[in-house]
C-alpha cells in the first residue's frame, strides 16, 4: 500500500467510528430511560405471619 491508499483508509475508518459514535449518542439521548416498574418489596406489608406454624417449626427445632 501506498501512503495514499493507506491515507484513504485511515480517514475512511475515522470517519465510520465518528459517524458509530454520533449515532449511539443520539440513540441514548432520544431513547425512554427507565419504565416505572412497582416494586414487589411493596405488597409484603400486606402479608401476616401465621404464628402456630412458627411455633412448630421452633419445637422441630429444639
């Protein structure tokens, strides 16, 4: 190769990788960043505790 072709190449490959970046730069900024997602730590507080069977599994126990 010649200085020339491999000058050729050179801006040909820097300007792919400008253009890749530039594109994945605008992807990001016009994408939905998060979805509001419920939480499943949230329905946990409705849930009680069944005392005899903590009993049981603590007499097992012992």
């Amino acid at each position: 190769m010649n200085q020339k072709e491999l000058l050729i190449v050179s801006i040909t490959i820097f300007v792919t990788i400008m253009t890749w970046i530039v594109a994945d730069i605008y992807h990001i900024s016009t994408t939905q960043k998060f979805m509001a997602v419920e939480s499943p730590v949230s329905t946990l507080g409705t849930s009680k505790i069944d005392v005899t069977i903590l009993d049981i599994l603590q007499k097992r126990h012992e």
